[in-house]
C-alpha cells in the first residue's frame, strides 16, 4: 500500500489545509484511491470551490425555464411541448497541451452533457481564444483546435454552425476553446441524474475504460509552468463514431422507461458521474471495479476512477430490466456492464478482487466540498480616453479594420465544419446569430456566443454587462426573442486579489444584464488557472466570461440577415450614439493604443432598441440588420455591404468627428435597412418606443462612399472583400509544428 505523503498529497492538488479537512471526513488516512478521489472532486473544475459564493448571484428562473443550474444542461420551454437543452464548457487546458484532441473532447463532452438529457443535439457553437498570430506556437495551435472541432462535429453527425475568434498576447501561453451545443427533447421525456432505489442496477455503457485523461480535472484546475508538454498523458483521446452510436443507443433506451437516472463521464469520469448520482440522490452507491470495461490490462481502482477517457455513460436503471438495456447497446455495439447497485448508506464503496478499496461518505465529496471566499479587489477605474487620435481617410483605416485579426472573415474556419448537416440549418456562419429550424416544424433556435474579453479587462463590471447584452442583442437582430443563456468563465488564478475582483465584477455585471433582460443562466462551466508561467512572468488571460445564448423565432422564414437586400434602401442607425473610441479596435489596430474605459452598457435603451427591432422585423419594415461591435458602424455597415454585395454612401450629415462617428463602439446600436414605404410607420414605432433613430444613407453602387464637407473617402467591395478575406488563409498558409 502507498504511504500517503505530504509530497503526494501536494501532488494531488490539495493543500495541507484541504488535507486535514479530508483526514476529519475520513477519521483516519485515506489510502490512494481515496485520496485521489478527494482530488478531482474537490478540484477548482469539479467544485467550483472558489466562484460557486458568487455564482450565487446569477438569476436563473423565469417562466420559461423547466431546469436551471446543477444538471449536466439548461432546459427552456420552446412550445408545444417541446424543450431545447444547451450548455456551453471549456477545454482550455487540454487544448493547449494537445490542440487536436483537446478541442475535439471537448466537442464529445459537451455533446454528452446535452444527450444525456434526452435531447438530440441540433448544433454545436464555439468560442475561441489565441494569442498572437505571429507568437512561434500559435499556427500549431489554430489548426489543431479548428481541425479537431470539425473532425469530431463533422463525424458525429451535428452541424457547428457559428462561433466567435479573438487573438490577444494575454492568450499565448494559454489559449481558451469553449464548445457549445443546442439541443431539442420532448418536455415529457427530460431525464435527470438524481440517482434513486436501493438495490438498483448501476450500470456502464459505452467504450471502454483506459489510461488516458488520469488527473485532467486536477491538470485543468492548475495553470502552466514550463513543462505543459509533458501533461500530454492527462489529455482524453475522442472517437466521434462511437460517440454517434451512443448517442442513438442512449436515445433508444430513453423512449422505453427503462431509466431512472443517467450522467455522463466528465471531467473526473467514473468519479464524478457517481459521486454526482448519488449525492443528488441522497443516496449510497456501491461499485465493483472488477466488472468495469477496461481497454488496458491490470488496470488499478485509483486509474479506473480518475480515467477521463471518452464516449462513457453512467445509468440506473430500474431493476430486473437489465437485459432490455443491454440488448440495445449491445446492437450499437458498445459494452454494456452491471458494475455495481445504488445503497442506502450515504456512502462510496468501491470493491476490487474481493476487497474494499474506497469506503468515503458522499457529502464532504459533494455538498460538503470546500468552499472559498477568497479576498478580492476591484479593478481600478480607467482614465477617460486623453488626446484622441483623428482619422484622416475613413476608407482607409476600414480597409485595414476589416482584414485585422478580431475582424477578418472566419471563412477558412467554419468552411472545415459542416454547418449543413441534418439539412436545418437556416442562416450560415457569418452572421449575428445561427438560425437553426426544429426539425419537422416552423420553429427556429437562433444561437450565439458572446464576449469581449478586452472590455472586461478594463472595466469587469461593464464588460459582464456587454457581453449578456450583445448575446442578447444578436438574437434580436435575426428576429429571435432571446429566452436564456449558458455560460463559460475563463479566468486566471483565483487566489490573486486582482483576478479574484475581475470574477467578481463580471459576475456583478452578467447578473444585472441577466434581470434587466429577463435573460436568465440555466447553465454554464468555470475555467480558472488559466495563465502560464511558460510566457514568462505569470501571464494571465484576459478575463473571458464567454456568454452562450439562444432565442426563438414562432416562423423560421421570417429570420432577418445582415446583407443588404437591394439598391436605394435607406439606411438607419437605431440606437442612442455618443461615438465611444476607449478600448475600441480602431484604437488598438490603427493607433497601437488600449486606453480608456469600455463603453458604458445602458440596459434600458438596450431593452428598449431591442424590442424596436424584432417589431420592426416581424412587422415587415426592416429589409437587413446588424448590431454594431467591433469596429463601429463603418465596419457594421462593410459587412452587410460585403454579405449583399452591395454598396451603400453615407451622407456627410453625419458629425465630423470621423472616428467616433464611424469607429466608436456605442452598445445598444443596430444598423439597419427599410425601403421608403415601410419608414414612416418604423420611425412612428421608434418615437413612441423613445428609441433615437439616425438616417445614415442608401444602398447602392459596388463601393462605400463616405461624403465628407471637404471630400469623399471611397472604397470598392472588391478591395475590401480582398482584404476580409486575407487574414487566415496568409496565416494558415503554412502551418508550423512546434
């Protein structure tokens, strides 16, 4: 037997502290399979140890929602007895070690969250973060992650039909990959994970168990040093064909009523899945570690349960119905094995080879985890933006906007996943949100993810705010009516005052935006650690509270996009505009500067400019809409340019200073189209609505004209599509291993 020691104890992620709470839990030593199942689930990934105080802020009810946080996804009511069932986790850590395999893991993982609910899945999303494209590792790492995504979305048979990309030396030694999936079950046939019944079966289904992810919820709950390669053993390895015929094996079981409750194997596998059962269950769980499927040979109780490898579901099923199940999993030729059976004594008990190998209560695991409020300061205010630098030629500085990094079509990304696949896929990549029918009805899902990471750096409490209401405002502006968000929040180590206070104040802010919206969190995932010491000096990420989100559409053809629709429609700035250039990426792009503070979220003109534009499209007045973000208007207004291939002139009624006016980053704005007939009766809504609204402009032509009192600046489409289009395809041109 191993001694445990102070050494394997640190080894295993546990403070001395955190030790001696184990010790009284224990009433004498664990032994190594006790201790490190005390590890992953007592790690940052598994017990959110140091944000779950303050995720205690996040509203998450509402009359449509049928169950928020604490399942494996959120569930919202979608109509006519049907739910859609989304979540969004990260795979950051893994990602980094081993892009490939990271990302596409964590494309299975979050698609098991969702199934395992009952729910087909309909679409994966995802959120990607890099650092610089120039940094030595980062083409390595773009074409891993972008490859693993699609390799393991494309197989499975589930269209990605949208995401969102930002590069930033914050993330060099850690890049963020946040995955998402949507999607659609019977109300009346939602499974829950609670375990219940003594006596009954507990079963394992699905691949085998081997030695590959041992201690990644521990490597997840940690940040880098030098030596993040040699982790590679603690990154999962996918296999999206057997994820496919789980998928069908598990939905097959469901439509009998052969489940009482079902989780799937996570972060911290076999552990976690049945910690989780039980505990929700108030029950005991005993296990036989013989019977599990293992892939490798002699394999220990201590790698069995700290294994992470994939396509793995944990089941009770109702006793004596043993073989109907194993009959069905049997023809999807996966394993299927009775491996233990639910208790009453409140207690994990694992047997091996005729002894008892783990005997912990279940509550110091689970509710009884540690739970931290960790000292925290606030982020100092940002100086307003001093000296402002002038733009000299609109044109210009556009061109260049639209082909930088934050900017530049994601074309050479989402053209390696299939977005069409299931044959309901509404709206493309590239606009504000995917628009995904459900199936067999008129109904559409409209889905997006949300953040930017450099607003909440300067200011935490603003950015939370923006990036719930962009997620909202992108739903709005495909005609959906936003019903509920999930979340991912990446940050850096808790345990720095400064980080901690970036995690409070995004919170703050997600949590205003959330009730003002009437948007609730039904789901979500904390990422902390996320910072490398391999960059040199502890770099820290950006704080990157990521915000999934979807809404609905009654009608999936009356689904509104950002191209132009035709020449001399009249173009509208919807939205109160003050031209905010603090944190904007013109400053950044063009001037090298991040100053000043982010621009200021107003939730009530957000609420109310929002609620202007779904009437207006219902109502049949608005030909194309498209929320303003990065780049401002003049970036807004190229993009439904380049979508519609047609051109547009700005009229110099606009104010003249060029860069708030056409680069500020003011929230709560949406550009759109309306021909003559149909203005009178939206500008009539906006008055009585008290929303600002600004003619900018026609459609026309195959170039943006910006008049000016002195000149004109000009662009053709064709030079700015060139420039759209350059980034990724000169920066994957040739891809380095490093």
């Amino acid at each position: 037997m191993t001694a445990i020691t102070p050494q394997i104890v640190a080894d295993h992620g546990l403070s001395p502290e955190e030790y001696e709470r184990v010790l009284h839990a224990l009433g004498r030593e664990p032994n190594l399979v006790e201790l490190g199942i005390f590890s992953v689930m007592w790690s940052e990934h598994c017990s959110y140890k140091s944000s779950r105080l303050h995720l205690k802020k996040l509203p998450t009810t509402g009359p449509q929602v049928i169950c928020g946080p604490g399942e494996n996804a959120g569930v919202v009511d979608i109509g006519d007895g049907q739910a859609a069932i989304f979540k969004m986790e990260s795979h950051n850590h893994p990602s980094y070690i081993e892009p490939y395999q990271g990302a596409a893991t964590g494309v299975g993982g979050i698609l098991r969250d969702v199934f395992t609910m009952g729910a087909r899945p309909v679409a994966n999303m995802n959120a990607l973060r890099f650092g610089r494209p120039d940094h030595p590792k980062m083409r390595h790492l773009i074409s891993g992650v972008v490859h693993g995504i699609g390799g393991y979305g494309n197989c499975v048979g589930v269209p990605t039909v949208g995401g969102e990309v930002n590069f930033h030396p914050a993330y060099d030694g850690n890049i963020l990959v946040n995955a998402m999936t949507v999607g659609v079950a019977d109300t009346d046939k939602i499974f829950y994970s609670a375990a219940s019944g003594i006596g009954n079966p507990i079963v394992y289904v699905g691949s085998k168990t081997g030695r590959d992810g041992i201690h990644g919820a521990t490597m997840a709950s940690a940040d880098f040093g030098e030596d993040a390669d040699a982790k590679r053993p603690t990154v999962q390895v996918g296999d999206p064909f057997t994820e496919k015929l789980l998928i069908e094996a598990c939905l097959e079981l469901m439509g009998t009523d052969v489940i009482v409750a079902i989780q799937d194997m996570g972060a911290a596998g076999l552990t976690s899945s049945s910690v989780e059962m039980a505990s929700k269950g108030g029950v005991g769980i005993e296990l036989i570690m013989d019977d599990v499927p293992q892939r490798e040979s002699n394999m220990t109780p201590y790698e069995m349960m700290l294994s992470e490898s994939q396509e793995r579901m944990l089941m009770v099923l109702k006793p004596g119905r043993e073989a109907e199940a194993e009959a069905i999993f049997r023809k999807w030729e996966l394993d299927f094995a009775v491996i233990g059976h639910v208790t009453d004594t409140g207690r994990m008990v694992l047997k091996f080879k005729g002894e008892t190998v783990c005997d912990i209560p279940l509550g110091p695991l689970a509710d009884e985890a540690p739970l931290y409020d960790r000292p925290w300061v606030p982020t100092p205010p940002r100086a307003p933006l001093a000296d402002a630098p002038q733009c000299r030629d609109i044109a210009a500085d556009l061109k260049t906007l639209i082909g930088s990094p934050d900017i530049a079509s994601r074309r050479w990304i989402w053209e390696q996943y299939d977005h069409m696949v299931g044959a309901d896929t509404v709206q493309r990549p590239g606009g504000d949100a995917a628009v995904v029918r459900v199936h067999g009805t008129d109904k559409a899902l409209a889905i997006t993810t949300d953040c930017t990471p450099r607003y909440c750096f300067a200011d935490p409490v603003e950015g939370g705010k923006q990036a719930v209401a962009e997620a909202w405002r992108n739903l709005t502006a495909v005609g959906a009516n936003p019903l509920a968000v999930t979340n991912c929040l990446n940050f850096a180590n808790p345990q720095r005052p400064e980080i901690m206070g970036q995690i409070v104040g995004c919170l703050d802010g997600m949590s205003q935006a959330c009730i003002a919206l009437d948007f609730p969190i039904v789901s979500g995932n904390v990422s902390l650690y996320n910072e490398s010491k391999a960059t040199g000096g502890g770099s820290a990420i950006l704080p990157t509270p990521a915000i999934g989100a979807i809404g609905l559409l009654g009608d999936w053809q009356k689904n509104m996009t950002i191209a132009f629709k035709g020449a001399g429609d009249i173009i509208l700035a919807v939205g109160t505009r003050t031209g905010h250039l603090g944190q904007t990426l013109w400053l950044r792009e063009l001037h090298g500067r991040e100053d000043g503070p982010p621009p200021p979220v107003d939730l009530d003109a957000e609420r109310r400019a929002g609620d202007l534009v779904r009437k207006g499209i219902a109502s049949g007045w608005l030909t194309a809409v498209h929320d303003v973000s990065d780049g401002g208007i003049a970036v807004t207004v190229a993009e439904m340019a380049l979508a519609g291939a047609i051109g547009a002139i700005l009229d110099r009624k606009q104010p003249y200073d060029c860069a708030r006016s056409f680069f500020g980053e003011d929230q709560g704005v949406y550009i759109v189209t309306a021909d003559d007939a149909a203005l009178l009766d939206f500008l009539t809504e906006a008055h009585a609505a008290g929303v600002e609204v600004e003619p900018l402009g026609r459609t026309g032509g195959k170039r943006l004209i910006f008049e000016r009192p002195d000149r004109d600046d000009v662009v053709s489409l064709e030079d700015l599509r060139t420039a759209h289009e350059a980034f990724f395809p000169t920066l994957m041109s040739v891809v380095t291993e490093s």
